[in-house]
C-alpha cells in the first residue's frame, strides 16, 4: 500500500510541475511578444521622440532621426517644427473690432533639459501650442489692438501691427500706459474722446517688458508671423471705407492743388523765359541798332572829314583859281575874258542889225562940220554901241589894242 502511495505522490508532484512549466512557458511567450514589440521605435526626421522606461520612469531623449531603442517603454513624439495657425478677434483704439486670420511657426527646444520641463509639464505636441502658443500669441495681439486705430490697422500701421505681435510673442508683453486724448472723426469731423495706449520706454527707448518671454524660458522659438487677412466688423468696414473715400478726396484734392501749384509754377517760369528771351530780343535789337548807329556815327563822321577834306580842297582849288585869275588880270587885264565878253556883245547886236532892213537912224541928220563929226548915222550909232560895251567891259578898246597892256585907269585912278 505504501508503495501505491508513494506512486501516487509522485505522479501528483509532476502534474503541478508540468503545470507550472506550462505557464512559465505560456508566460515567456507572451512577455516576448511582447517585448518584441516595444523593443525599436523608428524616429522620423521631423520628429523629437522621448522614451520613458517601464520600471525606472526614466527619460531618453532622441533628436535624431532612426530606429531608436524603446524596451517596452512608452514613446511620446513632437513635432521639431510646427504651424499654429491663428483665428482671433482683436479690439482696437477706435472701438473697432477685427478678426485675425494668419499663422505662426514655431520650434522645439534640443537639449534634453528643456525637453524634460516641456514633457513633464504638458505631456504632448498638442498640449503645449493649445496652453504655450496660443496663449502667448493671443495675448500679444490683445495688448497690441488698442496701440492703434482701426484704420492704422487697415493701411498705414500694417506692418507694425505684424511687428508688434511678433516682438511680444517673443520677447515677452511690453509695460504699457494709456491716456484719453481728443481727436477729430475722420468722417463727421466732430472731435471725440480716445482712449490711447503707448509703449513704456526706458532712457534709451528700449521697451519695458511687463513679463519675460514666456517661451523663450521653455526653449521654444517663434518666428514667420503672417496675417492672412484681416476681417473688421461691418461698421468698422464702412469706416474704414469712408475714411479711404475721404482720404482720397483729399489726396486728390491735395495732388489737383500741387498740379495747379506747379502748373502756376510752370507758367511763371515760361513768363520769365518768354520775357527774358524777349528783353534778350530787344537787346539784341538795341544790340544791332547801336552797332548801326555807330555805324552811320562813323560813316558821318567819315563822311564830314571828307567834306571837310573836300571843302578844303575847294577852297585850295578856288583861293588858286582866284589867284590864277589875279595873276592873269594883274598880267593882261584879263584881255582875253574881256575880248571874249566883247566879241559876244558886238555879236549879239551885229546879228540883230543884220536882219534890220529899216532906218536905224533918221535920214536926214544935221550936222555941224565945224565940230568935225562927219559919217552917217549908222556908224555914229555903231561907235556908240562900241563905246557903252567898252565902259561896261571897263577896256580902253583902243588902247588895247594899240598897247597890249592892262586894263585902263580913268581920271580918278580906278579901273
């Protein structure tokens, strides 16, 4: 009986360690199940994959791209670089209200200490741009709205605007200050109370910082801050509108006055030219009527000298005629002029005695023959005739004749 008992304990023992090697074995095959599959983890490029290990609770942290070891631990992956793209309605000075469209980068930090902070913190990709990124750029762009109006958003503080939300994002809100001030509606043209917020400075105008820079403690960059559009209230809208008609008018009025301006200024000037090209003209004239004056001035003046050369001349010519003719006179008595003056007379009346056929004298003539006057009538007359031209030639025709000599003197000594 004893022997059956012993066999029966023994075949009992063997059972429960078939048993208990069944389930070790079971129990192997499924922890290397398993493990197999949490052994290797594949990090893609853009990606930063932190491993916590299944006992220890320790952190590994990979950057780089590849098959990474995991040992059953758990794997939480982020996202190198991502896009948070934006949707917030921002109010601004004027009371005017604008929805933000755009988007921002931005990067995880490398180093495994930052990595640590950000994954025990927040645990996920999502967590921390849902309580880092998007808080910090939605704050920003609420304390940057009411630094100015809605129509400097619109046009001419754009950029600004863009600048302002970036800088604060990164760098930390700026210490602001706000105070009323009276402006004038661009619309209505009636002024109005606005409330206006300005930058604190320090002395060297840097901006003071009301927080430090929230991400850049945790690590994270931000950079490409872009707004794809700007979507304002309807009323604003119609403002901003209005005020662009208005400020159109005005640029056009504005360019109409500098044309007008610089078309008077234009006519001015073409006066000026004009009259100068004419006062030009009448020096030119005046130019051309001296040079002609002087001209005629020197001609005249020649012209006098020569007269006076030829009066000169003249009366070198006369003063030697006369004394030609003195000397001629004072040689002869001038008996050739005087012959000659004498030989026209006795022509003049002999042709008018020629054609005489009348009794130039009475036929009948009483004489007296003691006086010794004999001949006719005729020749008395012609003796007469002879005799007054002779007296009027102031010549002794007898004398003359017989002598050669000069002019004759009477009783009284003149010629």
């Amino acid at each position: 009986m004893r022997d059956t008992d012993f066999g029966r304990e023994m075949s009992s023992e063997w059972g429960l360690r078939k048993i208990l090697v069944t389930a070790a074995t079971v129990f192997g095959v499924i922890v290397f199940l398993v493990a197999g599959f949490k052994a290797f983890e594949d990090n893609p490029a853009n990606e930063i994959m932190i491993v916590q290990a299944p006992f220890s609770g320790n952190f590994t942290y990979f950057t780089t791209p590849g098959l990474k070891p995991q040992w059953g631990g758990t794997v939480t992956s982020y996202q190198q670089r991502s896009v948070y793209q934006i949707a917030y309605q921002v109010r601004f000075s004027d009371g005017g209200h604008g929805k933000i469209y755009g988007s921002i980068q931005w990067e995880m930090p490398l180093a495994d200490s930052l990595l640590k902070v950000l994954h025990t913190k927040f645990h996920s990709h999502e967590a921390i741009q849902t309580n880092l990124i998007q808080t910090v750029t939605n704050k920003a762009m609420y304390m940057t709205g009411p630094m100015m109006s809605s129509k400097e958003s619109y046009a001419e503080r754009r950029n600004e605007l863009i600048h302002l939300v970036e800088d604060q994002v990164q760098g930390g809100i700026y210490r602001t200050t706000t105070k009323e001030e009276k402006q004038k509606d661009p619309i209505t043209g009636a002024d109005k109370s606005v409330r206006v917020t300005e930058i604190s400075r320090d002395a060297k105008g840097v901006p003071e910082r009301q927080e430090q820079a929230i991400l850049a403690s945790f690590g994270l960059t931000t950079f490409n801050f872009a707004i794809d559009s700007l979507i304002y209230d309807k009323s604003v809208e119609d403002q901003i509108q209005g005020q662009q008609k208005l400020t159109m008018q005005v640029q056009t009025a504005i360019a109409q006055a500098r044309e007008a301006e610089q078309k008077a200024i234009t006519v001015a000037k073409q006066g000026e030219a004009e009259a100068a090209k004419a006062k030009w003209d009448q020096e030119v004239i005046k130019a051309k009527e001296v040079t002609s004056a002087e001209q005629r001035k020197a001609v005249a003046k020649l012209d006098a000298e020569a007269a006076e050369f030829r009066k000169q001349a003249n009366i070198l010519d006369g003063e030697g005629e006369a004394r030609k003719r003195q000397l001629v006179m004072n040689a002869d008595g001038a008996l050739a002029t005087k012959l000659d003056a004498w030989l026209k007379a006795q022509t003049v009346w002999a042709d008018a005695v020629k054609g005489y056929s009348g009794n130039w004298v009475p036929s009948v003539v009483m004489g007296n023959a003691a006086n010794g006057t004999s001949g006719s009538g005729a020749t008395s007359l012609i003796d007469m005739l002879m005799a007054k031209t002779a007296k009027d030639l102031a010549f002794d025709f007898r004398a003359g004749l017989n002598s050669g000599n000069g002019p004759t003197k009477d009783k009284a000594g003149q010629k």
